[in-house]
C-alpha cells in the first residue's frame, strides 16, 4: 500500500510485513523507515532530527552529490558551466495502481528525475528505480548513475555472493566496518566475481532476525557499496558501476536506472531467500513448461555430428529425456574453440544434410529440439571477421585482447545488430528448434567507443543492445525456451531474467562442489531456473551416480554424461532417477525451500522444498566428506511444516510439530566396505513425506 501524509509530508510504502518511509523535509527527500512494519503512522516519525550535531540530513532519498552530503554518492553529474552540485527539490507526486512516482526537479539546470516505486503487497517486495531528464538546452554529464538505500543499524553484516569462473555464487557473511565495501562487475557482464545480490542482517541466522535484502538488475557493469560511518546508517549504493561511467544526456534525452527490488523480514536469510524466490517465479519468469534436457557439450565436446548425436540422442530417450541439445561445434569450422565462431552456416562436415535429419530424428523419439550459440563473439579465425575487420570492440590504436581466441562483436553497430538477428531468425524459423542456450565466454576488456563524445556510454549502449536483440527474438520466437549463460554463470540476474527463462548456472559440474556453488546461488534465485546437469566429472567412480543426481536434483534437472559409457542397467538407474525426479520436479521448481542446517551434525546439507500447502515435500540430505562414521544413523528435523498436520514418512506417521522439534531417525543405504573399513563419503538420500488424510 502507498500512501502520502499530508501534514506529515511523508510517504508510507508498506506491504504485509515491511514498511519504508520517505519525508519531504526542507524540499529534500529523506529516507526516514526502512524495516519491519510497525502498528502506527506516528511510530515512523522521528521524534528528534537524528543527526542532532549538524542540521543536515545524510539520508537523501537519492544520495546525491549535494556537498552537505557525507553518505556515499549514488547520484552524480556535472553541468555544462562546471557546476557538480545538485539541487534536487520536491515538485510533486503521484499514486497509481501500487505505483509512485516523485518527481524531484534541478530547476536552475533543467534536470528533472521521476523516482519510481512499485510495491508488491503480499510478496514483500518493492520495486525501485528512477528516470533522469535533461529538458534544458545543454548537455549535462552524469558521472554516477545508482540508487540509494538505508539500512537503519549501525552494526551489522554485509552477506553477499562472490565467485570466478568454475566457482560462482559462493555465499559470503562479513561484518561491515567502516568504510566503503564494493562488490561488482566491470567485464561487460554480470561478472563471475560477484552477483548483484546483497543482503544485511543484525545477527540473523538461517529462521531467525533481521535481515535486509536485495538484487540489483543490471547485465552490465554495476557495483553495490555498503557504506558505514558513525554519523548515519548503513547505507547502500546499487546500480552501474561508476568505473570507466559517464553518461552524456543531451537536450530531450533520458536515461533510466537499473531496477533494485528489495525486501526486509525478521525471519532469517531461509525467510528472505523464500521472499525473492517467490517474487522472481511470479513477477519476472514465464511460464513455461520446464524439459529435462541432455546436453552433449561434456560427452561429445566440439566433435559433434550427425551419427553421435543421433546415438545420444536414442540413449537419452530411452532414459526418459525431454530436450535434446547440442552444443557448440555446429557451425563454421568450428572444431575446437580457434575458429568458427562469428560464422552460422551449418558444418556440412558434420551434418552432411543440415540439421534436419537430427531434429526429425530428436522428434520422433519423442523430445525437442535444442542449440547452442554465442552470437557476440567471433573468432578471427571467421568467415566473419575476414569480411568485417571493423565489427568488433576495441580500440584502433590498441592491441586486442583475445580470449579463448575470440573477440567480442560490437553489437551496438546497426548492421551487427542485424546480422546477428538475421542468422538468429533464419536459424529459428528453418528448424524446428524450441531451445536456445545463448553463451558469452569473454569479458570484455577493450571496450573502444562508438563516438568520441559519448565513449564511456557503450558499456550501457553494448548492454541495451544485448537486450534489444533478445526482445526481437523472443518476439518472433515466442515458444522457444532461453538459457543465459556465460561460460558457466557469468550472466545471472534478474534482468537477464525478463529475457532469459533459465540459466547455466556454472561450468563446474562436480555434483560436491555444486552444493556449495548452489546453495549460494539459493540466497538469491529460485531453483527453477538453476541448471544443473548429472555428468561424468571426475569419472564415472568418483561420485555415486545417485549422489550425482541428487545434487542435479536440487535445481532444473539435465543430463550430460556420456551416455554411450554405461551399461544397459546403469541405464535403468538413469531412467529411475530421472523417473523420480519428474514425481518431485514441480515441488522443486515451484516449492519453498529450506536450507537446513544441523547444528548436530556439521557433515550434512540438507535443502528441503515444500510445497505452498505444506501438504507435501521432499528433503534432500548429502553426507559431505567426513570423519569415519560406522552408524551413519541421523536424526533429522525439517522445517516450515504445519505442526498439526500428520505427514508419512518412509509408512510411518509424524506430527509437523514432532517433524520440526524432535525430528525423525533416517539411516543413508549402507555402502560401508567393512572388510576395508572405508565408505564412500559421498552419500545422499532423498526423503518425501506427505499429508496423511483421513487417519
Ligand atoms: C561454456 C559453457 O558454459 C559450456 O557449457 C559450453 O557451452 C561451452 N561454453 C561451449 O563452448
């Protein structure tokens, strides 16, 4: 609910359990409430001004580089005469639907900015993001482009999700001291380093107290900064990065901020987790019907052809695939990652007939059809850049950096744009094809510049054009599923998400090491979109197949193995698995999840999903690598259950209140070797449980 108070000059954003609260003081908007909902309207008014040494705030609404502004800047520019002070005053408001918007007005220079709020009441999410107008007759500079929030605690932790390359997504809990804390991207992507997610508690664990949380959209270069002083709050910056940023706004034009959807609970990160989950499966993703998919990347690689991937593609039927996808290696004379790319005609060496026969073949044994592609790159070993030396970013004067001997496109140009929407469209509309995995495996590092007035703009121009093709074809191609990838997940957040309707969620598939790469993952994302393959890493010994799957289970399932290495009974335990997981997917994919942690026992994950109802739900539990443990017995509690419910479990009945309280006794199946006295450490089992009715 929005609402403005008159004689308070005060506007209360609130849903089911958050409210935040914006005052107009002295033609300044201050933030004055971010947090839990409080009974009333008087209780978010200060009683005394809280910077009481000084008569200025530093809790602007937008933090701007107003020189009585000691909280990090959030918003900058300097104008045509030099001037770098913003004078940024309240015109007026206006309430629509679960919308506000406030518009703030430079008059001197002509600069106006629309704050924009959308509130979303029962998910306990608000939406914000702002658009700057230059409508004066000058160019005006804008050096920080970000929004602003206050998290009002002096002390806390700043939670946050950092990476590289084969190892995203790895949560981080770190107290805020004093000073400034920068996460972010600056390689043209959302970044393996980092991921525009932020959370800050004040001692909260996994079901209890305060935590404030947030992601940031943006595919490009952004930066999140936690800021810590002993005059305000926490404070926190969110939107591009202002490394290598500075955007010209002529006369007329506008530019809009990256959104920040933010929420607050008392209930713990499992609770905020549960939140963004939610808020993202409703208001952001399609719907779409989600496939198990086999890809062949990790059992074919670039040797892709007619007869082995219509080999493949008969195993993967028979073990009960859905989408069947080939990788790179297609295209061009794309046989190892030297050459080919830029050039999308079929290999004829390949695929003597096109990729007609495969995709009949993919039909008949009853999946679709999927490909992979990474249209903003090129190799120079191409067809492409033989013919267009000028297509690509970098400057003239510089040396160009190859990586994974590719460079990277310049999609801003006009007929880039259209060269890439062009193959993409003859691709779609030739093929059957309903599946695109669109990949991204450099940074960028040369960025070049599209006109000497505006260089900085093309990390924004490169990102909008990003986007811009997306949007044509998925308007062209409505039915075709998207998977944003960039070398592993170097491209999740929750704008890519309005474009894409999953993604690789990393390179590494060792089913270990994905636990922790998608537990952290889960503080921000919902598991549907999370891809997570079974395949041969490490060999087929290291891990049991079972734990395998099992870890793959947690998100969107896929297969990568190669196939053709198992024996027909191994197979059948492929088709059980995936058999199971199709009985449990849609609690997976649209259930609550719940990061167990048992004090009691330091060697288990557990993640349990539940479904809304709480009528049924399934635990998965990993033994991690541990000490000797000969009873292998555990007594486990789940969560999030309703205690008067009586739930079955393995044909015993519980209470919820004794599920959560006392918890149940499961036992792994043994795979103890007692001659050697050695046990494979990697164990898992997966436990469901479900209503009892009428007992
Ligand atoms: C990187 C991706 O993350 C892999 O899954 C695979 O598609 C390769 N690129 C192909 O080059």
């Amino acid at each position: 609910m929005i609402r403005y108070l008159d004689e308070e000059r005060m506007f209360l954003i609130s849903t089911d359990n958050m409210a935040y609260v914006i005052k107009i003081e002295d033609s300044k908007l201050t933030n004055i409430y971010f947090g839990e909902k409080l009974v009333f309207d008087f209780d978010y008014i200060p009683e005394i001004k809280k910077n009481i040494f000084i008569n200025w705030s530093w809790n602007y609404e937008l933090s701007d580089r107003s020189e009585n502004n000691y909280a990090n800047t959030a918003f900058k520019v300097l104008y045509h005469d030099g001037v770098r002070d913003c004078e940024l005053l309240y015109k007026n408001y206006e309430i629509f639907d679960n919308k506000l918007k406030i518009e703030l007005f430079d008059e001197f220079y002509g600069m106006k900015i629309f704050l924009f709020y959308e509130v979303f009441e029962h998910d306990n999410i608000i939406k914000k993001y702002y658009e700057v107008n230059n409508i004066s007759d000058q160019k005006i500079n804008i050096e920080i482009l970000k929004n602003s929030l206050y998290i009002p605690i002096l002390e806390g932790n700043f939670n946050y999700l950092k990476g590289m390359w084969g190892h995203e997504t790895n949560i981080v809990h770190e107290k805020i001291n004093q000073g400034i804390k920068s996460i972010g991207s600056r390689t043209g992507n959302t970044g393996h380093l980092f991921n525009p997610y932020f959370s800050i508690d004040d001692g909260a664990d996994e079901d209890n107290g305060n935590v404030w949380f947030g992601l940031l959209g943006w595919s490009g270069n952004w930066s999140i900064d936690v800021h810590k002083q002993d005059y305000e709050y926490i404070n926190i910056s969110a939107g591009y990065n202002e490394w290598d940023f500075n955007y010209i706004l002529l006369p007329n034009e506008s530019i809009k901020s990256p959104e920040l959807i933010f929420g607050f609970t008392n209930e713990g990160f499992g609770e905020s987790s549960r939140i963004l989950h939610s808020f993202i499966r409703k208001h952001i993703l399609r719907k779409i019907d989600r496939k198990i998919l086999y890809n062949s990347w990790e059992a074919t690689g670039f040797d892709v052809n007619e007869s082995n991937q219509m080999k493949l593609a008969e195993l993967a039927s028979k073990i009960g695939i859905e989408l069947f996808v080939v990788d790179d290696g297609w295209f061009g004379k794309r046989n190892d990652d030297k050459a080919g790319l830029g050039d999308w005609y079929i290999n004829k060496e390949k695929f003597s007939r096109g990729l007609f026969p495969l995709i009949k073949k993919v039909k008949e044994l009853g999946m679709d059809f999927g490909i992979w592609v990474e249209p903003e790159m090129v190799n120079p070993d191409s067809q492409l850049y033989r013919n267009h030396p000028d297509w690509i970013l970098g400057y003239e004067s510089r040396k160009k950096t190859e990586i994974r001997n590719q460079l990277v496109l310049n999609i801003i140009k006009k007929e880039v744009k259209d060269y890439i929407i062009d193959f993409m469209t003859d691709l779609l509309s030739n093929n059957d094809i309903s599946f695109i995995k669109w990949d991204f495996n450099r940074p960028i590092l040369e960025s070049g510049f599209m006109n000497k007035i505006n260089s900085k703009s093309i990390w924004i121009d490169y990102v909008e054009s990003f986007y811009y093709i997306l949007d044509i074809l998925k308007r062209r191609f409505p039915y075709v599923i998207f998977e944003s990838c960039a070398g592993g997940g170097g491209r999740i957040d929750i704008e890519i998400l309005k474009y894409a309707d999953q993604v690789w969620t990393s390179d590494n598939t060792n089913p270990y090491d994905r636990l922790i790469i998608q537990k952290g993952f889960s503080y921000a994302y919902p598991s549907n979109i999370m891809m997570a393959w079974v395949t041969d890493w490490a060999g087929k010994e290291t891990y049991p197949l079972k734990y395998r799957f099992h870890s793959a289970m947690l998100g969107s399932l896929g297969i990568g193995s190669n196939l053709n290495n198992y024996s027909e009974e191994e197979l059948n335990i492929f088709s059980n698995l995936i058999k199971d997981y199709k009985d449990i997917r849609n609690i997976v994919y649209e259930g609550d999840l719940y990061r167990v942690n048992m004090t009691d026992y330091k060697n288990l994950e557990i993640f349990e999903y539940l479904k809304e109802n709480k009528e049924e739900g399934v635990a998965f539990i990993f033994q991690n690598p541990t000490e000797f443990d000969i009873f292998n017995v555990y007594k486990i509690k789940l969560k999030g259950l309703n205690e008067s419910y009586v739930y079955e479990i393995e044909n015993k009945l519980y209470s919820g209140k004794s599920l959560m309280k006392f918890g149940f006794y499961m036992q792994f199946d043994s795979d103890i070797d007692y001659l050697n006295m050695k046990k494979n450490n990697y164990m898992s089992k997966i436990i469901r449980f479900k209503l009892k009715k009428n007992i």
